[in-house]
C-alpha cells in the first residue's frame, strides 16, 4: 500500500514537472529577432554607440531591422524589440549599441543592436 502511494506521488509529481516544461518551452516572447541570443550580443565587442538616432522599423518575413535614417541599405538586427514596436515602417528614435558579430551568428548583411533605450516618433 505504502509503495502504490509513492509510486501514485511520484508519477504526480512527473507529470507536474512535464507540465510546467511544457508551458514554460512554450510561452510566447515578448521580444523577437533571436532574443535568446540577445545574452551574447552584450559581451561582443562594440563597434559604435548610437544616441536618440532617428530609424524605422522594417519587417522582412519574421524578421525585423532597424534601419537608421539616412543610412542607405544598412540594417541593424535588435535585440529586444517589444511587441508594440514591430510595426512596419514605423518610425522611432533609438539609443543603443551596435556590436560586432560573426558572419555565421547573424543575419547577412546586418549588425546587431542592442537597444537600451528605443520610442517612437
């Protein structure tokens, strides 16, 4: 009897356990364009700092870019870009950093963004 409840608990707990795996794996980001690999962006190297630049936001796909005004076919990749900003063609104001990324890590033709400080205009 004493082994049936443990084994009732165990299985209890397990199925728990998937649960919350399961909910957790599949929770809906709020922000977008390889977040998960936002974490490594900071520890690159900085290549250039930009403050309160005029950009729009451009959608390709999934993907999103932001563009800096007069920048003629420059992207820049964001990290940690909020829902209510992934609007196409919108136009903002951003502050951050652009770091130096490798080929193989990121999308062609576009360095990555680490926005500390982002509006729209």
């Amino acid at each position: 009897m004493l082994q049936t409840t443990a084994m009732h608990f165990v299985h209890t707990l397990l199925i728990i356990t998937l649960a919350f795996t399961a909910m957790t794996a599949c929770k809906k980001s709020n922000t977008t364009n390889d977040d998960s690999n936002c974490s490594s962006f900071m520890s690159q190297e900085t290549i250039r700092a930009i403050s309160l630049q005029p950009a729009i936001i451009q959608q390709e796909g999934d993907l999103f870019f932001v563009v800096e005004e007069g920048a003629i076919d420059k992207k820049l990749r964001p990290c940690y870009l909020t829902q209510d900003l992934r609007v196409h063609n919108l136009k903002v104001v951003v502050t951050g950093e652009v770091k130096k990324s490798s080929f193989l890590s990121s999308y062609c033709c576009a360095d990555a963004l680490l926005i500390l400080k982002i509006a729209r205009r």
